[in-house]
C-alpha cells in the first residue's frame, strides 16, 4: 500500500458519501472560521489601537498629572488633606533638568459653549502651547498653528477642528473670523486637518494658548496635565525619571505625582488585547471540538459500514496498521479540508464585520487583519483535531478480527 492509495481511497469515500460528508465538514468549517474571524478582528483592534497610540506621540511620550484628590484606602474612598498642582514653572524646571524633550505640552482642558452668530455648539477647549503641531504631528488644514508668541502675550486666538467649521461656520472660510467661548471672543487661525482616534472624528477640538485658558478660563496657573515627547526612543525611561527628580525636589508630595510612559501603556494595552484575542479564540475553538465529535462519528460509522472491506483487505494480508493509517488519513482529509474551506470563510467573516463597524462609525479606520500565524494555527488546530478524533474508529478498525469481519453482514 503506498500513500497515496489512502488518500484516494479517503476522497471516494468522502464522494459516496456526500451529504454525510457535508454535515462533518460543516462542523469543522465552523469552527475554523470562527477562530480565523475572531482572531483577525482581535488583530485589527490591536492594530488601531497601537495606530491611535503612534498619532499620540508613540512610545515617545511621558504623561504627567498631579496626584489625585481622592485615594482608596481600608476599602473606601477618602479625599487627601492636601492638594498638589502642576504649574508652568515645573514645566521650565523639567527643561532646565534635562535636554531630551523633544516637544513639551503644558494642558489645561474642558467642555465649553461655542457660538458664531446664532450658531451655537458644546466644544472641547484644550489650552496648549505651540508644540502642539509638533507633539501630536497634527498639521492644519488651513491658516496656521498656535505660536509662541500666541502663548507668551496670551492672545485671544484659537485652532479649531473640522467639526466646530462645521456646526458653527458651515464649512464655509473660518480664518480671521470670530466665535465665543464661553462668552469671550477669539479670533480663528487655523482649521486643523480631519483625524479619526478610535473610531472617533476628532473634530470638536478648540485649542487656544495655555495662558489664556489659565487668564480666562482657569484663574489660576495650575496645569491639569503636561506631555513630553521625548528626543529618541530610547531616552524615554531618562525623560521620566528627571521629570519624577524635579517633582520631588519642587513639591512637598513630589512622590505622589502621576508620571508615566505610553511605552508601559502601549504594553498594557497589547497584553490587554491579547488576552481578549486569547479568551475569544478560545470560546470560538468549542465548535472545533463540537466538529471533532462529528469527525469520531462519522468514522465509527463508517467503520460499522466497511466491516467486510476491512475483514477483505485483512484476508489479503493488510496488517494492522495499514488499516489504522487508512482511516487516520481519511480522518485528516475530512478536517484538513474542513479546515481550508474555514480559514476563506473566516477571512470573509472579519472583513463583513469589520465593515460593518466601518459603516456604523463613520470614518473609523478599523479593519480586519489575518496573520499567517493565526491561519498557520487554525490549520494546525484542524489537522490536530482530525487526527485526535480519528485515531479511536481507526483503532477500532485495525482490531477488527478478519474471520469476525468477513462473516459481518
């Protein structure tokens, strides 16, 4: 017996048994392209997910917040007795410590009322410096950037997103124009270009200089957040660990300051991700063994069905495990393509979803994406599954008596 001659013998009976055949392969269809569509939109979240982080700065930034007002302590939430800011002279004394920021972001943020004439909206307003084109490699579309000039004499001026040109200047030409915020005038810049984070337009944006939001808005110096974007990558852990040195030696709670890097976050995150890719796959890989199952049944049966063919091929002088091989190959055949026809349809079903969510949030850049690892495993998985299951019917196969056998009606 070569090896071949399993493998046709296999094919003919899946052929004279065509809707059997079907029924067991769908099982393993199933199951395949469940994990092969799971694990591919797993894939594209982490893939926009790391996106939206690279729009961020990347691995090259280092986020500092105050401490926060409220700890959990014995089981419970209690406010500090103390409070700590951020200001911008700490802002001045981190570059004083240290050459390696490339871009520094002092923030003050929040909601507030936008109109232009009798057009009225709820923006975002983020004071910021003029960095933040640099920073956040955010680019206008039209007019230009905050400055630091803009900063340093506290102007009333603003850049304000697609979304805001929209709803209170209807795409029409916004440079030079004015709106109010929060009652204040501020004339227009610049539009910033169209960005999606998350699925998300960001569009509602109106940056104004930090030393306006904190003349205007705040009332006082206190910063709510500064992001440093460090020279080179490698120089993140340095960046950070000067910012932690200049916040000890200038505050009395120096050490309760907030001070991380998006690299430690950008891992989370992955791992994060993984993990739901892990558990998801997992529960999708329940309908490989639901197909498995129908692979063993199918070849008992078929078994039971060939019981002469097998006592023959005995009485011919088939050993044992010629017999065992036969129907182990027939068993891998049935899961092998099982598993082929699953890994087209799985990639189907990422890309169906993935547009779906694409047509449901407007503009998102999320997709579907297939490794050749992931297409690697389920193949794996499939041919792991045929064999498992197959085995036993085999075995039972290649026990068979020949004298039994052949007296079997």
């Amino acid at each position: 017996m070569n090896f071949l001659e399993p493998i046709a013998v296999g094919l003919a009976q899946l052929r004279a048994n065509k809707l059997r055949s079907l029924l067991t392969l769908l099982g393993i269809v199933i199951g395949v392209s469940s994990v092969i569509g799971i694990v591919s939109l797993g894939e594209g979240l982490r893939v926009t997910v790391m996106g939206d982080f690279a729009q961020r700065g990347g691995a090259t930034t280092v986020l500092v917040n105050p401490p926060e007002e409220w700890v959990r302590k014995e089981g419970r939430w209690v406010q500090r007795p103390w409070r700590e800011y951020l200001t911008t002279e700490d802002l001045a004394a981190i570059h004083d410590e240290t050459d390696q920021v490339r871009a520094a972001l002092p923030g003050v943020w929040g909601a507030a009322e936008a109109r232009h004439g009798k057009s009225a909206t709820t923006a975002r307003y983020t004071g910021t410096s003029g960095d933040y084109a640099e920073g956040f490699d955010w680019p206008v579309d039209l007019g230009r950037h905050l400055t630091d000039d803009d900063v340093r004499y506290a102007r009333r001026v603003c850049v304000i997103g697609r979304q805001i040109l929209k709803d209170l200047f209807q795409d029409k030409p916004a440079i030079g124009e004015e709106l109010e915020l929060n009652g204040d005038r501020y004339e227009v810049v610049g539009v910033l270009e169209p960005r999606v984070r998350f699925g998300q337009e960001q569009g509602s944006e109106i940056l104004i200089p930090i030393s306006t939001a904190q003349l205007r808005i705040t009332g006082n110096r206190h910063l709510q957040g500064i992001t440093l974007f460090a020279a080179k990558l490698e120089t993140v852990n340095a960046l950070a660990d000067a910012v932690r040195r200049v916040l000890r030696g200038r505050h009395e709670h120096g050490e309760e300051f907030r001070v991380r890097t998006s690299e430690k976050q950008m891992e989370e995150t992955d791992n994060i991700i993984r993990i739901m890719k892990m558990v998801a796959g997992g529960i999708a890989a329940i309908s490989l063994l639901v197909g498995g199952i129908g692979i063993m049944n199918i070849m008992l049966v078929s078994v039971a069905e060939r019981t002469r063919e097998i006592g023959i091929r005995k009485a011919l002088g088939a050993k044992p495990r010629h017999i065992l091989f036969q129907f182990v190959v027939e068993a891998l055949v049935l899961s092998l393509a099982g598993g082929l026809i699953g890994i087209f349809a799985g990639m189907g079903f990422g890309l169906a979803i993935a547009t779906l969510i694409q047509k449901f949030a407007p503009g998102s850049p999320f997709t579907s994406v297939v490794s050749a690892g992931s297409v690697a495993a389920a193949t794996s998985a499939a041919m792991a599954v045929g064999l498992f299951f197959g085995i036993y019917p085999a075995w039972r196969a290649a026990r068979l008596d020949p004298v039994e056998a052949l007296r079997y009606e």
